[in-house]
C-alpha cells in the first residue's frame, strides 16, 4: 500500500463530514487535506484508543519525533511520506503539526475545564489550528482567513463537544466549563451516570447559543476574495450547522446517544454549497 493510498483509506474510513468536503477539491488540494487529516486522526486516535496514559504519552513523544524527522527530509510514517510534498506548497509548518499533538496530550492529562477561556485554548491547538492549515490548503490569498479558520474551527470543536457529551463522560472527560455547570446547577456526577434534566438541557442550550453565535462570527470574517476558494469549510460550516440543529430538536438528548447525519445527507449539504454558493 502506497502512502497515498494509506492517507485516503485513513479519511474514508472516518466517516468524517471533513471527508465530504474534500471530495469537490481538485487532486493536489483533495491530496494534501486528505494526508493532513489523516495525520490529525493518527494523533487522536491515539488518545481516543490507548487504554494506559504512559503508552499513549509515548506514542505522542513517537510522534512529535516523527514530525521533527519528516521536516529535517526523513519521514518513516506512512502519514508522514504522504504529507510531507504538500508541506512547502501549502504552508504546512512543523509548528502547526506540534501544536495538533499538544492539543491531543492535553486530553491524556486534563478531564476537567475550569472555564471557556480555558477550553478554548484546548479547542484552538485541536480545531482551530487544523482550520488554519486546512484554509491554506484550500487557497487562502487574505491574511483574514486565517481569524475566519480559527473561530469556524471553534465552532466546529464545541459542536463535537456537544454531539459527544455521553461518550466523552464514558472516558472520563467533560469538557463543559466546570463554572457554567455551577450556573445551571448540573453536578459532574450527573453527567457521568447520565442523567438527563431540564437544568442538563438549559446548560447546553447555553452552549448551542455560543456556537451558534461562532459559526456567524466566524462567516462574518471570511473575505469575499477568499470565499470561492474557502468553500470546503462553507460545506463543513453547512453539515456542522444542520447536525447542531439537529441536536437541538432532540432537545439535547446526547447523554444517552450520539446524534448524527447520514452519509447521503451530508453529501447533499456539501454539494448544496458547491453547486449554489450558499450554506
């Protein structure tokens, strides 16, 4: 198997509404997201997979040494050798790769977020730096872009938060800020034995709120000169939008199951922005 080959078995597999938008890209573009994203996947899914926290904090160590590698022309991974011909011509910078690990070691040492200021520090290194290296991949020409690809990788983050809020308390993790679960009164313990409540609904409708208000910011920040070429996240913008709303009408009943869009209804939202420019 080729790493090309690796990288798109990698994505496909996902099942990501990321793989759906990629598929209106021409070749170099699809080929660079798909081993970008691919290695985004390899690194988390060492947290999300690795039962013990000392194998899964050496598996990143392997990792960041892997980056320092591929970037001094000696990639071993597969991952890697399909990345690295895409790093000088997209901007693609060892930095950027550092950063996606340390978001993903944060997981393996921090369950718990004092409040937003901190989570979004967390969301910025596994979301919003992944938005900024997608946004060069897809043709930024507007330094703007990259504000736009931090807040919209925002936004996408904190709908994961949401979707997943049972399933990340099955590993331990909640993400919410630990001082709005004070506001609206919602015990941890509540979370992890999942117990639903009007007071569990009201605090993430007040998460809902902020997203919402994310994807809006962040469409208001994009350039016009730039908005063409950026549609892939307009499509992602698209899919991630309809599944918060989705959630929404279920009245956030995610304690007990995962909310979610079919293949072919994605596909249909990403062709929606492709074919008529509009989300």
């Amino acid at each position: 198997m080729t790493p090309e080959q690796y990288v798109q078995e990698k994505a496909a597999a996902s099942g990501s509404s990321f793989y759906y938008a990629f598929l209106f890209l021409p070749p170099p573009r699809r080929a660079a997201i798909t081993a970008f994203y691919a290695f985004c996947r390899e690194v988390d899914d060492v947290v999300d997979e690795v039962q013990d926290p000392g194998v899964a904090q050496t598996k990143l160590a392997w990792w960041d040494t892997e980056v320092a590698r591929a970037f001094a022309g000696e990639p071993q991974h597969p991952v890697m050798r399909a990345l690295m011909p895409h790093a000088q011509p997209f901007g693609i910078e060892e930095g950027h790769l550092r950063a996606v690990i340390e978001g993903c070691r944060m997981d393996l040492t921090q369950t718990r977020y004092l409040d937003f200021p901190t989570l979004e520090r967390y969301c910025h290194l596994v979301a919003g730096i992944v938005g900024e290296v997608s946004a060069r991949i897809f043709g930024q020409t507007q330094p703007r872009t990259t504000e736009y690809a931090h807040k919209l990788g925002l936004a996408f983050q904190l709908t994961n938060i949401i979707r997943d809020v049972g399933e990340d308390a099955m590993r331990g993790r909640i993400y919410l800020p630990i001082n709005e679960l004070q506001q609206f009164d919602v015990k941890a313990h509540e979370i992890v034995q999942r117990q639903y409540s009007d007071r569990f609904a009201a605090l993430m409708n007040y998460q809902a709120a902020r997203a919402r208000r994310l994807y809006q910011e962040a469409l208001a920040l994009l350039p016009a000169e730039d908005r063409r070429a950026q549609k892939p996240g307009l499509m992602m913008a698209s899919i991630y939008r309809t599944l918060l709303r989705e959630i929404e009408a279920d009245d956030f009943r995610v304690l007990n199951q995962r909310v979610s869009l079919t293949p072919l209804r994605k596909f249909w939202l990403a062709w929606k922005v492709q074919a008529l420019g509009r989300l």
